[in-house]
C-alpha cells in the first residue's frame, strides 16, 4: 500500500514508461481517439452528498490540465461560491500537467456511508487501469489523502479510446460496497471491492456477458430505496440504451432483453457539434427511488425522459423544451458534465450542467416539462 499527499512517488514511472506508452497507443489508435487538445477536454465532477443524498458540495475538475474548484453555498443552485484547490488532480496522481484528459477517461465516483453521505472517491484512469483512493475530500483547499492501488487493477481493460463507463454499486442502506468498469468496446468488465477500507489491494472480479456497444456511452445508476438495482447505458453511436440488472451475485450483471431507441425521441438533425451524443441524470424522489433519467442530446439540443425503468417497457418521452433554445449554439465541438442537485431530503431538484466552452448552467425542475429552465450559474469567486 503507497499512501501520500504528493506526487513523488508515482512521476517518475508516469512521465517516462507510461508516457510513452500512451504516445504509442495515440500512434495506433483510430482518428476518433486522437490525442485530446485543452478544448476537447471535459470538466469532472465530484458531488458530496451529506446524509440523506442532498448535495452540500462540489469537488470539480478542468481535465485540460488538472485544476480544481471546491464548490459550497449550493443551496439556490443558480449561486454558487468557489475556492481554487491548492493541489492539482493530475498532480496528485502523477500525471503530467500538459497531458490533457478525453471524454471517458478519467472518472471520480463517490464512495458513500450507510447513510449516504459522500466519506471518499475512486479514481479510475481507464486509459492506463490505474486506481486510486481519495479521502478527506475538500478539506482545507486540497482535493484529499491519496493511496494508490497497487499494480493496475483495472488494466485488463485499459483502452484509449473513451467507451467506458464507471458503475457505482450500492446495497440496501445506500453503502457503497464496489464498482464495475464496463469497457462496452470490449463488452468487457471488472468488478472491484473493498472499497469502504481500501487497503491498496483491491479484490477484482471478471464480469462476463456484457454487451459490446460502438459508443461512446454514457451511464446512469438507477436505484430503489438506496440500493442500485440496475443500469442504463446510453449508446451515442446507435441512439439506444441497453439496460444491465443487478442479480445479487458480486461481479455478475443481467443483460436485459430490449432496448429504448433514442432515435425516435430526439431530432436527427444535428445543431452543434457533439463530442459525446448524450448526458444523462438520474432523477431520485426522497426514498433514494431512481424515478426518470433525464437525457440531453448535445448535438440536436433535445431534451427527454426515460421512464418506466424498473419496467419490462422503458419509455423515452420527449419534453418541449430544447437547449439551444435556451442557450446559445456554438461551432466548436462540445462536451457537457452533468451533477444531480439532492435537496435536503434527496430528492433531485436541479442539474449542473458544466460546458467545456462556456462555464457552467444550472436546470431548473428537469422533471418538469412546464417548468424547465436553464441558465448560467453565478459564480462567487474566494
């Protein structure tokens, strides 16, 4: 077990053998997984939950460089006040500064108490498969106490090419007992555990029979009073979202028969060029129930429900409302992060929206197709 606070340790080996080979496998990768420019790179967002899901803080990330922001007084959500972290995530985990980030990545999931609260993070590179712990999150300006997995956990499935998703994995009082990293351009998976008392030596098992999707995708947990019981997986590519059920064996998830086609829902023709199709966010009512998963398609500025999850007929249901309508279209591909906003009970309120081009938008009742606003988000600077 390596436990540190500072980037010693890991430079050294990051910046010389893994350096170059992340330079060799941009060299034989497809067009698509291109070395990423600052533009490119998304923003990464970490919520912390208190107890009973409501968000009382933002940890975010610019993947340009590392930077990153404690966000605190979100109570309004269109108001939030920031002070810059002293510390650098990609120093912190020995990355190079002027080695930018691409879309899926780098993922931070929290790793939540029996109460729900936000207690540390994974870190997941999937690029490499390296695997890091983060506790005392935010506290005193710096992003938190760093120990690295040994080895690379999830390097099995290390690929550059982006199509992965992180699947947090929750059991009925709401802890966080592990995760799947789903390589959906492999149809591949891993499930880690341990993650409550993380000793540096995570216990890894092999997910079998996952399907193998084109991507890019995107993911959203969906959970019944607390505990995940199944995931949605969004595939930009083919406009469609799979479904992956919860079977109560460790490391082992059901394929669900049908999909949702987003095709249908959402205009074909495209307003702005999209890096990633589609964002996704669950919507919790105050039992920690996943009610609707809000969908955005970046490209047409489209916006939708998926409903009926826990169904054998998952629906997707179009709203009126479009983001271009709200807010201004840009020319240059772009990329966008959504956080769910939990009120004091846990109930999603609101969504932050964080633009790699323009700052960050704030959606007012996402699940309300009278009521829905969006608008940029004032932000107070410490």
């Amino acid at each position: 077990m390596y436990t540190f606070s500072s980037p010693r340790p890991r430079i050294p080996v990051r910046s010389s053998v893994l350096g170059i080979a992340v330079c060799l496998a941009l060299a034989s990768a497809a067009p698509a997984t291109a070395q990423p420019t600052p533009s490119t790179s998304p923003f990464l967002a970490l919520p912390k939950y208190s107890g009973g899901g409501s968000t009382s803080q933002l940890l975010y990330f610019d993947l340009a460089g590392g930077s990153g922001w404690l966000a605190d007084s979100l109570r309004s959500g269109n108001e939030i006040r920031t002070s810059r972290l002293e510390e650098n995530l990609f120093g912190i985990i020995g990355r190079p500064a002027d080695q930018p980030a691409f879309a899926g990545e780098i993922f931070l999931m929290p790793i939540r108490d029996s109460g729900g609260a936000t207690r540390s993070a994974l870190f997941v590179e999937s690029s490499t498969g390296y695997v890091a712990y983060l506790e005392d999150l935010g506290r005193r300006d710096k992003i938190g106490k760093v120990t690295t997995a040994i080895g690379r956990p999830f390097g099995p499935l290390a690929a550059m090419d982006g199509n992965f998703a992180l699947l947090e994995q929750r059991d009925s009082t709401g802890r966080t007992q592990g995760a799947y990293l789903y390589a959906a351009s492999k149809g591949e998976g891993l499930y880690i555990s341990g993650l409550q008392d993380f000793d540096g030596e995570p216990s890894m098992v092999q997910v079998p029979g996952l399907p193998q999707l084109a991507g890019p995708v995107d993911s959203v947990t969906l959970a019944y009073e607390e505990e995940s019981r199944a995931y949605a997986i969004l595939d930009g590519g083919a406009a469609k979202v799979s479904f992956l059920d919860a079977t109560g064996n460790v490391g082992r998830l059901a394929v669900r028969q049908g999909e949702v086609d987003l095709g249908t829902a959402f205009a074909a023709e495209s307003r702005a060029p999209a890096l990633r199709r589609f964002v996704a966010v669950p919507l919790q009512d105050g039992n920690d129930t996943t009610q609707a998963v809000w969908i955005l398609d970046v490209a047409s500025g489209g916006i939708g429900l998926l409903q009926g999850l826990f169904t054998a007929e998952p629906r997707v249901t179009p709203m009126p409302q479009n983001l271009y309508g709200q807010i201004r279209p840009s020319e240059s591909p772009r990329l966008f992060t959504a956080v769910p906003h939990g009120d004091s009970g846990g109930a999603t309120r609101g969504i932050w929206l964080f633009d790699n081009l323009r700052g960050v938008y704030y959606v007012e009742r996402p699940g309300s197709p009278d009521d829905l606003r969006i608008f940029p988000v004032q932000i107070d600077r410490r």
